[in-house]
C-alpha cells in the first residue's frame, strides 16, 4: 500500500499537519489493522466512525486552540522483574 505525503513546509503549522484528515485517516486505518481495543470510554472499533464524523470538528478545534482535556487512560503496570 503505497501513501502519498505532501512535502514539508515548515510555514506549516505542526498541529494541522498532525490533525489533517489525511493523517488521521491513515491512523485510523493503522488502529483497525491492529484491532485496536476499547478505552476507559468503552468505545469500540466498531463505534468510532460515526462518534468521529459527528464529532471530529468540535474535538479538532479544541486540540488545536489548547481547550481539550483528554479523559483519563487505561494502564496495566508492569512489575520491574518483568522489564528487561
């Protein structure tokens, strides 16, 4: 699978290079590929494109004027003797 990626501009800004539809797209596709598993907020692989479509702008906005609070995350610890 072959993708096509602009060129750089460093006029650019980073975070609408990052949040641009053409990346978040292509990390959607990376998180289905690796049946990705639900978060803390219970949503499923299934779930996310209608929640992103009806909620993309409003998250994309606030990502990138510093308003987003991101909901807690799930974490497992490893205990030290299994790190190696």
């Amino acid at each position: 699978m072959r993708h096509v990626v602009e060129p750089f501009n460093p006029n650019e800004n980073l975070l609408e290079r990052i949040f641009s539809r053409e990346n978040m797209q292509l990390a959607w596709k990376r998180v289905r590929a690796n049946k990705g598993t639900a978060g803390i907020d219970k949503m499923t692989i299934a779930d996310f494109p209608v929640f992103a479509r009806e909620n993309w702008d409003k998250i994309r906005e606030s990502l990138l004027n510093g308003t987003y609070e991101a909901k807690p995350v799930r974490r497992v610890e490893i205990p030290a003797y299994y790190v190696c």
